[in-house]
C-alpha cells in the first residue's frame, strides 16, 4: 500500500467515526424500540401459549400482529393487559 491509500482509509474510518458519533443518539433510541418490541411480542407469544392450551380460553388470544406491536410499544405492558381486555370484551 502506498501512503495515498492509507490516508483514504484512515479517512475514511474517521468519517464513520464521526457518523457514528453524530447518530449515537438515534441509534441508541432505535434499539429500544427494537428491544421493546421484541420483549412484548415474545410476552403475548407465551400468554398465548398458556391460553390456548385451555380450550374456554381460545377466545381471548390476540394475534401477533403490526397493531398489537404498535400498542405494545407506545403502551409498553399496560398496553399488553388493555389488548387482552379489549379482546375480553369484544
């Protein structure tokens, strides 16, 4: 390697350092989302599990989808008991 490419490398890897500085912020805020709706969807996974194993229960699963994930993460798990008592109710 000559001294023309190691100067656009080591460039290079500062101006991702500093990209990477510059949207800490974003990114730390994009993981939690990611986290929180991983850690919600898994919890009304496993309470559908336990539900549908009894068969007067069947009824209060609630599906696993982009409206459940939505209230889950803006609610987090009070979001989690009012989708099952809306499915109680309806």
């Amino acid at each position: 390697m000559d001294l023309t490419t190691e100067n656009i490398y080591m460039l290079g890897i500062c101006f991702l350092a500093i990209l990477f500085l510059f949207f800490i912020g974003s990114l730390k805020f994009i993981f939690k989302i990611l986290m929180r709706t991983t850690f919600s969807l898994t919890i009304i996974y496993f309470v559908n599990m336990l539900l549908c194993l009894a068969p007067d229960l069947k009824k209060f699963c609630i599906g696993i989808n982009f409206i459940s994930a939505i209230v889950s993460i803006l609610l987090g798990f009070p979001g989690i008991i009012s989708l099952y008592i809306l499915q109680s109710i309806l």
